[in-house]
C-alpha cells in the first residue's frame, strides 16, 4: 500500500480466480489489482492493466510493489508476468519468456488507473546480447527474474532493486558487471541487482550488480550468489538490502567473521548508492555485509 498526495490510499495486490475457457475447462488465473480508494474507504477505481481493444486470454501476473512518484504523483506499480503465452501487462517484452517470470514496471494516471507506460527487465538466458540501451537482440530466450522493490530518487528516476537470472543488463559505469568464464561466456547464477529507470520508464539509466567474486565452478556456473530484497531512498541516497553467499563482497572494511570458507550460509548485505545529478551516472558505495 501506499498514500497519495491528497492522502488517498492505493494498493496493489494479486487476486486468483478460475478462469472458464470457452468451450473448454477452467485453469487456475491470477491477475494484477491495482485501486484507489478515498480516505473514508469507499473505492475509487480498480484496474488490472488491461488495455482496450485486448484479447482477453488467461492471466498470470502478481504484484510485488506500489509507490508514488512525488513529482509527477503517478502511481508506479512492480509486477511479476509469468509465461510468454499468457496475457501480456503493456510494455515491450522481447524474446521467449517461457515458463518463467519477467519483472515488470508501470505508471498509471492517478485519476483513472490506466496504464501510461510499462516497462519490462530482460535477463538473457541464451542467444543473444543486449544493445547500449539495455534492449536484447535477436530474440534470446529469457531468464527469469525478481523486482521486489522500487524507490524513487530526488530527480525522478524510478529504482528497483531485485535478483537477476542469468546475463542481466548492466551499465558501462557499473559497480560490477555480470562475471564471465574464460571463454567470455555470461556464468549461470543469480544476483543481487539494482536498475534505476528514467520517470518515463523509456530508458535505464543506471545499472548494476551487487555480488561477491562469482567464480566460475569450471562448468559455467558460480559457487555463489547474491540477492536484494529491501530498497528505500533517504539522505540523498539509495540503501539495498539482501543477502551474499558468496566472498569478495565489494568492501575494504569487512570484518574477519565475514570473510569465511566459501558454501558457508548467506550473509546480510547492504548497498548505499549516491545518485548523481540527471546528466550524470550514479557513484557506488558498498558498505560492509
């Protein structure tokens, strides 16, 4: 849940419900709900992100997160689309999805509840390579992924932080980059990620992984991982919290306790990222995990 300006109160939740086939059986839905409601409680409006003129065919998404952008006062919504063959949430999501879920980010008008703008995070499985601005080419299958969270900063832009599958996009003045065996090939394994969106939603701008060394295991996949579950924006900076189950997390002052035998448990974790100003990239600070 979260408070609008005016003080009215907006949640976004996961309803399920069978979903009759014409002619056929039903199968399990679950479909996004995103309403306003006046402070006295009575409903405003709904909406699940249906565009007009759509098909209406099984859904399969779930909400993981509601903020308001407190400039432009739009409602940002993160949610999770499962399966290529599903009803699709508005936003370009390019490649084979799969049996797998996408993170998803939408604005909708605070008046009305319709979709302004979606936009989609693409983790590459394989075939395939993303261009400068994130976008993959050719038309790779995808990776499943996690945006739990979203902030914003003082400039506007739209913050997630989450976990990536395999090859996640990240920016050429990241903190770390997706690691990469001998032969040059993205390694399998998951990891923490933070991503900030323009307020449009029409571009990253900034990108960045928050993991340990990643060390590949001799068979393409790492010995460990990372993951970021909490995000929250105050002081003039970004703080994520997760987990690392993996050494070498990004930090000159750990202590001895840390820095244990690897296949040990996940550690806690903590990110603090200072955004630059809008023509600039972010600057990263790792505090210690």
């Amino acid at each position: 849940m979260t408070v609008l300006p005016d003080g009215d109160p907006a949640v976004a939740h996961t309803l399920q419900y069978d979903f009759q086939i014409q002619g056929g059986r039903k199968e399990p839905a679950f479909d996004l709900f995103v309403a306003r409601f006046a402070r006295d409680g009575w409903p405003k409006w709904s909406a699940n992100g249906y565009c007009e003129g759509d098909s209406v065919h099984t859904p399969d998404r779930k909400a993981t997160d509601i903020a308001v952008h407190p400039r432009s006062g739009e409602v940002l919504v993160a949610a999770w689309q499962h399966g290529s063959n599903k009803y699709r949430l508005p936003g370009e999501l390019v490649g084979d999805s799969g049996n797998i879920g996408v993170p998803w980010i939408g604005r909708l008008d605070p008046a009305t509840g319709r979709v302004l703008a979606g936009w989609y995070l693409h983790c590459i499985r394989e075939c395939g390579e993303f261009d400068t601005s994130g976008r993959p080419q050719r038309w790779p299958k995808l990776s499943g992924a996690s945006l739990p969270r979203l902030a914003v900063d003082a400039v506007g832009r739209v913050w997630a932080c989450g976990t990536a599958g395999r090859h996640a996009f990240t920016t050429p003045d990241a903190a770390q980059a997706w690691p990469r065996g001998a032969g040059g090939e993205p390694l399998w394994g998951g990891f923490g990620l933070l991503v900030a969106v323009a307020s449009d939603l029409n571009r990253i701008e900034y990108a960045t992984l928050a993991r340990g060394v990643a060390e590949d295991r001799g068979d393409g996949t790492t010995a460990g991982g990372s993951g970021l579950r909490a995000l929250v924006f105050t002081d003039g900076a970004i703080v994520a919290g997760g987990t690392v189950s993996d050494d070498g997390f990004p930090t000159d002052d750990a202590p001895a306790w840390s820095r244990r035998v690897r296949g040990d448990r996940s550690d806690c974790a903590l990110v603090r990222l200072v955004p630059a100003a809008p023509d600039r990239r972010a600057r990263t600070e790792p505090a210690p995990p």
